[in-house]
C-alpha cells in the first residue's frame, strides 16, 4: 500500500481535510516560502490532527540544531531536508530519534545516503511532473514528489511503485489546499496501490478493477 503525503499545511480547514480523507503524513514548512509557518503554528496544529498521521518538518540547509529543536518541541516526527546534508548530520537527527527524508532532484539519487527515505523531485517548488519512466526501481524506501495532482498520480504509481507519493500545489485551488482534491489525490494513489498489489498476486484481477475501488476508504473521521 502507498503512503500519502500531504505537504504545505497552514490552516485548521487543512488540518480537517487530511483527517477526513486518510492522510499518512502531515507536512509542515519551515523553510522560507508560501507555505512557511512558525513553530507556534505547527504545535497549534498538531493538536488538530489525527494521531494517526505523522508530521514532516521540511528544512532547506537548517542548521541541525533548529531542526532538533522543533522535534523536542513536539512539532514533527520526520525531518525532511532539502539542499545539502551530511552523513554526520542525518545521523545526529536520527539518533535523536526522528526518522530523515532526505530530497534529491529529479533522478539524482544517492543511494548510498544514511537517510531513511530517499525523495526525488522535480525541483523545489517547481510544479513539473519528473519523467516517470526515468525514475530507476530501488529497494529502499522511495517518495515521489513535484507535478502529482489527482489527475495524474495513478500513473505515476503504477510506473514508479513508490513507497510513498507527496503533494502541495497539486491539491490547492487559488493557493488554498482544496478538501476535495485531497480526498481525490488520496482515493486514486491507494486504490491504484491496491490494484497494483493485487494484479501481481492474481493475474485475473484486471477484470475486478471496480471490486478492489470499493475496498479503500477515508479512514480517519
């Protein structure tokens, strides 16, 4: 099953619409941009959200120290890191005990980096979808990010069975997160996930697509 990401959270209305559609992660921006918000407003949504989603902090070249005090904080359980980061520093964070994303671009991947989940996007804050097909299979854990909308995202899990797939812009109308989109983004990754798993276990499940479309819901109310 693909996990979902939903990232650029800043209001208590955002906070309501991943609850109700099953989010698996929460994420919160730190860095400098339109999305950015404090530590204050992180905490304050926190206390909104499901206990069942966990909360990404993402950092562009943040000092480990800054990082680390957010998670002491209580504010986020996973640190994602865009920009350049040590082996040191990544290991410094998980030893304090929060797991590391670590985001390259495109389909420059370092396989050999000390982080938890290696995430290839287009760029930041670019909007464009990656080729797809350029994206190579690996064992570890793999985010897909950049140009994913409702419209698109089956595609791009059926090419890249990814581990998990991560949204900002892709669900927002008028630079607002759109509670329909989301539950559209999350219905379409989990129920292609489900297909997919299943057409590998059982070569006749093409022809009970609309079966395993009933089987996904919103889990979180």
């Amino acid at each position: 099953m693909v996990l979902v990401k939903i990232c650029g959270l800043m209001h208590s209305e955002d906070i309501l619409a991943v609850n109700t559609a099953g989010a698996d992660f929460a994420g919160f921006v730190f860095a400098p941009g339109r999305h950015q918000i404090s530590l204050e407003q992180a905490l304050a949504l926190n206390q909104l959200l499901h206990s069942k989603i966990k909360t990404v902090g993402v950092f562009v070249n943040e000092p480990v120290a800054e990082i680390l005090a957010i998670y002491q904080a209580g504010a986020i359980d996973v640190a994602q890191l865009h920009g350049k980061s040590t082996p040191a520093e990544i290991t410094q964070l998980q030893q304090a005990g929060l797991k590391v994303i670590q985001v390259f671009e495109r389909q420059a991947i370092d396989l050999t980096s000390m982080a938890d989940y290696l995430m290839v996007d287009s760029g930041k804050g670019s909007g464009q979808l990656l080729n797809l097909k350029a994206i190579p299979h690996i064992s570890r854990p793999l985010i897909l990010a950049g140009g994913l909308t409702p419209l698109n995202v089956r595609q791009a899990v059926q090419l890249v069975q990814p581990t998990m797939v991560d949204v900002s812009s892709g669900v927002e109308t008028n630079g607002h997160k759109d509670a329909d989109k989301i539950t559209q983004f999350i219905q379409q990754a989990k129920e292609e996930a489900i297909y997919e798993d299943t057409k590998r276990n059982n070569p006749t499940a093409n022809t009970r697509r609309s079966l395993w479309k009933r089987l996904w819901r919103p889990v979180y109310s």
